[in-house]
C-alpha cells in the first residue's frame, strides 16, 4: 500500500518537514517496532525518528506500547502502523471531496451563466440581470455561456472518485496487502 501515491501524499502531509516518514512508516510495517530499530535501519537521527513517530501517533496511523524492563527499569516503545486508520482518512477525504463536487454540479445544473469574453468574468443569472447584463468589471456586454463541458468534467470527476472509492475499502486492501 506504500507504493499507492495517494498513501505517500498522506504520509508526507502528515510528517511534513520530516522528508523521511515513508521509510519509517516501511519500517514499521517490516516490523521494526523500536526507535532505535528504524533508526538504525534507515541510518536516521533517532530524534527524527522519534519526531516522525510522534507525528504519525499525532494524527492517528500509530500507535505504542510502553513497556519496562524489569532489570534495568528503562522503558521500550513498541510502534505500530495503523494501517487501517489510513484508508479510513483516505476514504472520509474521498467523500468530502465528492460531496463538495457534488454541491458544484448541482449549482451548475440549476443555474444559467453569463460571462465576459474581454476577462472571463463569470454571473449567474440573477447576478446578470441585475447588472441589466453589463461586465461589472470592464462594462462589455454579457453572453450566454454554455456550461455543459463544466458539467461534463464534474460529473467524470465524481465518477473517477467513485470508482477510486473501491480502494479505500481497507478490509479487502488488507487482505491484498498480507
Ligand atoms: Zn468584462
């Protein structure tokens, strides 16, 4: 699932200065559950390990188990990759995106549009009409603006994240994964 650039992008959203999250992240999914284990591993700075780890934790793909050794009282992390809670992000931005899309091609569909062949300048028809169809900007004539490519484009873009959707179904992507 690493190799998924939607899943890199996640993860380097989330670690942000730190370019080195996805290696870590491999790590934990190789089973290197440790800092010192990824550090050693990917030849990193423990403190960026750490730092990294505790940014994942932070927004909710790790998580730890704090252990002490009885002999020397020293407490060990053990991480662990919360593979799931990514494609649980992944498909809650999915629908939020589609929604919002979906609020665009309701508006596009319900309404008429004018616009400016000068700047671009965009109206609906209220905004038009009240303008008794004049650019608000540069004061040339409106013209009706065919908006069905607008349409077309939205409604393949929905589709396209529909079908994408499929993916982020992380019980058969597990299954894939193991
Ligand atoms: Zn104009």
């Amino acid at each position: 699932m690493l190799k998924d650039p939607v899943v890199q992008e996640l993860i380097t959203d989330i670690t942000k200065e730190e370019e080195d999250g996805i290696s870590i992240v491999e790590c934990l999914i190789n089973g290197k559950i440790t800092d010192e284990e990824i550090a050693e591993e990917t030849e990193l700075r423990l403190n960026i390990v750490r730092r990294v780890l505790y940014k994942l934790y932070d927004a909710g793909i790790a998580s730890y188990k704090r252990s002490k050794d009885p002999e020397t009282q020293w407490y060990t992390y053990s991480w662990k990759f919360e593979e799931n809670k990514i494609f649980e992000m992944l498909k809650r931005r999915n629908e939020e995106f589609s929604m919002e899309l979906k609020e665009c091609l309701e508006y596009e569909e319900n309404n008429i549009f004018f616009e400016c062949k000068n700047n671009g300048c965009r109206c609906s028809f209220e905004e038009a009409s009240e303008n008794s169809f004049i650019c608000p900007v540069c004061g040339s004539e409106l013209e009706f603006q065919d908006n069905s490519t607008i349409i077309e484009n939205l409604k393949e873009e929905i589709q396209l994240l529909k079908n994408n959707g499929h993916d982020f179904n992380f019980e058969n992507a597990s299954k894939i994964d193991s």
